[in-house]
C-alpha cells in the first residue's frame, strides 16, 4: 500500500470522481455527453468513445488532486493508457489523483428486497494486475431498494466476504451498498444497513481498513459513528439521482460525509464545447461539489 496515497484518502480534503460506467451504464453516460447510439456500431467503438470523454475529463487543468481526492476507474480504463501512459500512473503522478478500481461485474436480479452483485469471475487476477498498476483500492457495488432484514445482511454479508480478499491483496476496499432514494422504507433500510455494517466490521481483522460509498440519508449525520469506526478510513456518498444542486445540499448537512459522484460530477460537459468551455463547465461542478463536501 502507498502510504502518501493512504494519508491522502484519510485525511486529505476533497472529494471522489466516479469514472467507473461500465457496459450497461456507458449508453447513458455517452447521451449526457452528446454522443448517440448512432454514433457508434459495437461495443468496441462505444468504449473507445467513452476513453475518450474520460480523457478529456482527466487531463483538463480543472481535474486535479488539489480538489479531487481519488477517482474510481472502470477496468478497461485502468487497463488503457492516458497521455502515453498508464491510467493509474498519469493520475497519480501528474494529478496526484489516487486511483480505485471498479470490481463488481453487475447486479443479480432482485430478491428479498435488494440486488447483490453476481459473481465476480477472476476476482484473485484482476486483484493482482490492479497491484501491478499501482491501484490503491476497489469498489463493489449491491442495491437495497427494501427493508428486508434478511435481504440486506445478505449484501453486508457478501461486501464483507470480497472486502476481505481485496484486503489480503493489500489494497482498500470500498463496500458500496447503495439505497435506492426512491425506496418507499428509505429511512428503515438505513437503519438495518448501518446496524448490519458495524457488526460487519467489528468481525474484520483489528488492521483492516475499508471505506464505505452509501446514498446520502435521510437523518442528517446518520452515519457518524461508521465514519468513527477504527477500521473505517473514510465514507463517501454517491448522488444516487438526485440533482447535482439537492446532492450538494444534503451532503452540506452531513459534516465528515463526502461526494462520490459520477453523473452529477459531468453534468453539462459535452463533446460539442471548446476545451474552455469545456473545463469551465467542469470546473463548475468540481468546485461544488469539492464546496458540499468540505462544508
């Protein structure tokens, strides 16, 4: 593990970017971006297309570490090159950007009220290559849409079990088990969930560390304790779908809660801008949302 990287991530101010759409959140990202489904023929283009965009995103002068903490990368990003080198390299060397990668392989169908992640096939080898290219972490991400007790100690239960293989890989694991905003149980998921998260991590080893991506709550504060927890080196929200303007106030109202966000954090770029009107739309978004999470 990087200590330099570490002691960024615990104690650095700023916030995460989330540059990790993967093959069935690419589409979107791609419209958002101005580029059509018309505007490729396979899979193939349509990830060279969206390279691209992060990119772009990536080397702007309004993307450095000064504001941006980490970046979660998606795998074959981590695995492309950015300005003649490696992903994970660039970021940290010319942005000072700590890079996290993406690991889970999409969602199983719903049951007992939440989505876990299927299987993660070749789990141990990517663990491996992502060491070689210097990734300090891992993110993994279930949904709980209801509160059913026993549907959401599955999911702690199976971000626990992965969290535990990417530790013994020497990296720091983000469990990312999102609640769905528009659950009509909201505020009972969340206290299931936390309750089931501490235990969780009582049951790690005394040395482990993990962090912990979560919807922002409903009770202000709410997850206080989690962010006290020894073995927890720091919590981040996703935006969840809210609006990048209602995500930064109710990140305001949660002191010690910081952003993860990836839609909300390229609101309004587009492929059609000039590279100025380009970084200063994004410049735009980072110094919100850096704002929101440092309040």
């Amino acid at each position: 593990m990087d200590h330099d990287q570490h002691k960024k991530i615990a104690s650095g101010k700023g916030f995460f970017a989330a540059l990790d759409q993967s093959g069935g959140s690419t589409p979107k990202a791609l419209q958002q971006y101005g580029v059509g489904k018309d505007q490729y023929a396979d899979e193939a283009q349509m990830f060279d297309l969206v390279h691209t965009m992060r990119t772009r995103i990536m080397t702007s002068p309004a993307f450095t570490g000064d504001t941006i903490l980490a970046a979660i990368l998606f795998e074959q990003t981590m695995d492309r090159d950015v300005d003649g080198m490696p992903t994970a390299t660039y970021l940290w060397r010319h942005k000072h950007i700590v890079p996290i990668l993406k690991t889970d392989q999409g969602l199983a169908d719903e049951a007992q009220g939440v989505q876990l992640m299927k299987p993660i096939q070749g789990l141990p080898a990517l663990l491996g290559r992502a060491v070689d290219k210097g990734i300090f972490g891992t993110k993994m991400r279930s949904v709980v849409k209801h509160a059913d007790e026993a549907g959401i100690a599955a999911v702690v239960d199976q971000q626990m079990t992965y969290a535990r293989q990417v530790i013994d890989h020497d990296l720091v694991p983000i469990l990312e088990p999102e609640v769905d905003i528009t659950s009509p149980d909201k505020g009972r998921c969340e206290d299931l969930l936390k309750d089931r998260l501490i235990a969780g991590l009582d049951d790690l080893p005394t040395a482990a560390q993990v962090m912990l991506k979560i919807s922002i709550p409903d009770v202000d504060g709410f997850y206080r304790d989690l962010m006290d927890h020894p073995r927890m080196l720091r919590v981040v929200a996703l935006s969840g779908g809210y609006p990048r303007d209602e995500a930064d106030e109710r990140l305001r109202r949660n002191p010690g809660l910081i952003a993860s966000f990836s839609r909300a954090l390229e609101e309004g770029l587009s492929v059609s801008q000039s590279d100025e009107e380009f970084t200063a739309t994004l410049r735009r978004s980072v110094d919100e949302i850096y704002a929101a999470s440092v309040a």
